[in-house]
C-alpha cells in the first residue's frame, strides 16, 4: 500500500482534468466529508448542542446504489453528532469514522480494512482538513464551491456544489462509467 505521507503529493497543474474519466473505470472505493460536501455547510445549533444539517436525498441515493454495487463507503468528518452516525447507516455506510481531525490515520485504516490501495478510493472533500487526503488518493475531487486551495489539489471539480448533488455527480459517473448504474427502463447503464 503506498503511504500518503510520503513524497507523493499531486495538484491539478500536474494532472490534467480531462483524465479523470479514465480513473473512474478504476475507482473500488468512495470516501467523503461531509459538512460542505453532503451539506451546503451551513450548520445549526439547538439549545442542546446537536448540530442539524441538511442532507441532499439524491446524494443519498447515490451512496445507497454505490453500496449495493459493492463499493466500500467512507465517511470522514471532523464532526462529531450522532445524527452523521444515524444518516449514513441508513444509506449502508459501515465505516464512519466521527472528530477525524487528522483525516489521514482513518483513510488508511478505511483503507486497510476493505484491502484498498489509497489509488483504489474517490475521496471528495471541500476544505483545508481534507487536503493531505486529497492529495494520496486515487481520485481527488472537490464540490464546486469548494475553496481554492481545495480545487488547486482536486483532479475534477464538480459542476455541482456541497449539498446540491456534487456526491450523486461523482458517484453516477463512476457507476455509469463501469456499467452499474441502475436507468429507469430498469436495466443498468454505462
């Protein structure tokens, strides 16, 4: 397995965007943050201390066909509610991984345990704490409106931004792309 702390490091000057389809017929595994990526990262606050967040059903629909196709899912978020928890076991995710502040150790842990190579895993992130995983995965990409130092690093940018599609993007063209895509006559699509 290649270790993401070594002298590898990527940015979109040295990869072209364009092939980033071609590394989608190798993609194995998905892996994601979640405030500015599954959420717009707005967050509230209730009296109680749970944060709320709004999640985007198509994302999570995407997620759940990823899953039953037979792709390992993570989530790694410096969050910390145990409404991430609860979201995201109901689409099938088993590896959540809650208050990853270094997101490295639990990629790599994610990694191991489903006997991925770092080069197997789409990761989206959005911010600052997602950029060393940006830069060792298989596939780097980033919401639209993710910030620059983000989109600097990522191999595609979605056309879509955090909480309005970017996760279902990513994962219907992988799945097209290896024809597991599930298409409304019913048959799958690629």
């Amino acid at each position: 397995m290649r270790c993401c702390q070594g002298s590898f490091h990527k940015s979109a000057n040295y990869f072209n965007m364009s092939n980033y389809k071609v590394k989608l017929s190798k993609i194995k595994a998905f892996a994601f943050d979640v405030d500015g990526v599954f959420t717009d990262g707005t967050v509230l606050a209730t009296e109680t201390g749970d944060l709320l967040r709004s999640h985007n059903a198509k994302d999570g629909y995407a997620v759940r066909m990823a899953v039953l196709s037979g792709y390992p899912v993570a989530i790694i978020t410096g969050g910390a509610s145990e409404s991430i928890t609860k979201r995201f076991s109901l689409v099938g995710v088993k590896d959540i991984y809650l208050k990853s502040l270094n997101k490295i150790p639990d990629f790599l842990d994610f990694c191991n345990k489903n006997n991925l190579d770092p080069s197997d895993v789409l990761f989206m992130g959005d911010d600052i704490p997602d950029a060393e995983i940006l830069k060792c995965c298989g596939l780097a990409t980033c919401p639209s409106d993710a910030v620059n130092e983000i989109k600097d690093i990522c191999e595609y940018i979605s056309l879509y931004p955090g909480g309005r599609g970017c996760v279902r993007d990513v994962i219907e063209q992988t799945l097209k792309i290896q024809g597991k895509w599930y298409s409304a006559s019913g048959a799958y699509s690629g």
